[in-house]
C-alpha cells in the first residue's frame, strides 16, 4: 500500500487534538451545563484506538492516499483502490489541532478551524482567569476553537465539497477500556455514506450558517467525490 512522505513529519501526525487540562476541564465544565455532545459507543471507541496508533506510527493510514489535485487544488485524501469500502457511519480519524479559548469579538483568521463551543458567557473570575488583558464584561461572548493550522493530521488534507461523503461529528469521549483519554468534546470525521475504493475524502467546510466561503468572498471548485478518483497504479483521473 501506498504511504506518502509529506504525512510523515511530526507536525501531521497529531492523533488527537491538543488541549491543556486545565482547558479541557473548562470545557467539560461548559459542556455538562449546556448538555451537549454525545458519548462515543464503545465499539467506536475501539476502532477509535486502531486509528489513532496508525496515525501515530505511520501518519497516513495504509488503506489511504495523499496525492496532489489539479487547478491548484492542493492535496486531496483518497481510498486506496485495493482497499475494502469505507461503508457509512465508520469512524475516519478524528480532526486533531491545537484547542483554546477565544473571545468572539475578536479577529481570529485561520482556515483549518472549528468551533467545538460558542456563546459562553464568563464569570468575572473566568475572565480573569482565560482573558486577563481585557477588563470584564458581562456580556462578552467566548468560544473554544480547534485550529489545525500549524500542526494536526491528515484530515486537514480532506477537501471541500456540496456533496460529501465525509462528515464531521461532534462527540464526547468518555472514561474507556481502549487506554483513550477522555474528552468533553472532539470532532470525528465520519463516513456519511459508502466510499468506494478510488474515491476521494471529501466534507463540507460549511455549517448551517453558511459562513465559510461567503466571507472569503469564493467560489469554491465544484468537487463531488468522482469529480478526481485514482486509479489501480495510484495514478490521478478527472472527469
């Protein structure tokens, strides 16, 4: 199977995200209140657990291909064609990065982020604590972001598209047997439908709201996963 060396460097093998403790009790604090975010099943957890030793070890899966698209798309994550399908609701790793607070009133620009919590209202001793440069205020809206920015895995690579195949779900891991740590809240990328060998990963960078590429002022490139497939000898196709 095919392993591609730009997936090997340290900064793309992040199995999980980066969160302090400190941050990540903030967060299950937050969660618990508001009564969001799903425990992961056990069965979940396990397979969980292989994929993120592959990550770890390897940085790319081996049933996956990194390979560099057309039209300056960048790269794109495809299945190996000799590999089994991806069927729907499997677990495809999670969306790994660095974790921190942030008011919302503020410019933050990046453009591997996600929101795993927004609207948190502070208490004084909480802004104080995560936001001593700014005096109080009451009403000040914070969200906790999950940037894959500056280091992550593979999953940064898996493109945009109206029709994915590919989407991201929001979990808490809970305490487990499979040696994972636990977490308040995590995006895991998951198959929205059957991914057939040869297709490429792809999700939608867009939520409900719609902000993604309407800021940006874009267009993005119409990609659908047949749009670029790979063939038996890992060579790239278009329609």
């Amino acid at each position: 199977m095919h392993k591609n060396r730009v997936l090997n460097h340290v900064e793309y093998k992040l199995p999980r995200q980066e969160i302090s403790e400190k941050l990540s009790k903030f967060c299950a604090k937050k969660v618990k209140e508001n009564k969001i975010y799903v425990p992961a099943t056990r069965k979940n957890l396990a397979k969980l657990a292989k994929i993120l030793e592959k990550i770890k070890e390897d940085g790319l899966p081996e049933y996956l291909v990194l390979k560099k698209l057309e039209h300056n798309l960048g790269h794109g994550i495809f299945l190996h064609p000799e590999a089994d399908p991806i069927l729907k609701g499997e677990f495809i790793a999670p969306y790994s990065g660095k974790v921190f607070l942030f008011p919302q009133n503020e410019e933050y620009d990046s453009d591997y982020m996600f929101t795993l919590l927004s609207d948190l209202r502070l208490t004084m001793e909480e802004q104080q604590e995560w936001n001593p440069d700014n005096a109080f205020h009451p009403r000040r809206l914070y969200s906790v972001y999950l940037d894959a920015d500056k280091k992550g895995n593979f999953t940064r690579f898996i493109n945009h598209s109206g029709k994915p195949n590919i989407e991201a779900t929001f979990l808490r891991i809970p305490t487990n047997s499979v040696s994972l740590l636990p977490s308040p809240c995590e995006i895991i990328y998951t198959a929205k439908k059957n991914i057939q060998p040869g297709e490429q990963l792809l999700v939608s960078y867009e939520g409900e709201e719609k902000s993604y590429w309407g800021p940006m002022k874009i267009k993005p490139f119409p990609m659908t996963p047949q749009t670029f497939q790979i063939t038996s000898s890992l060579e790239l196709v278009s329609k």
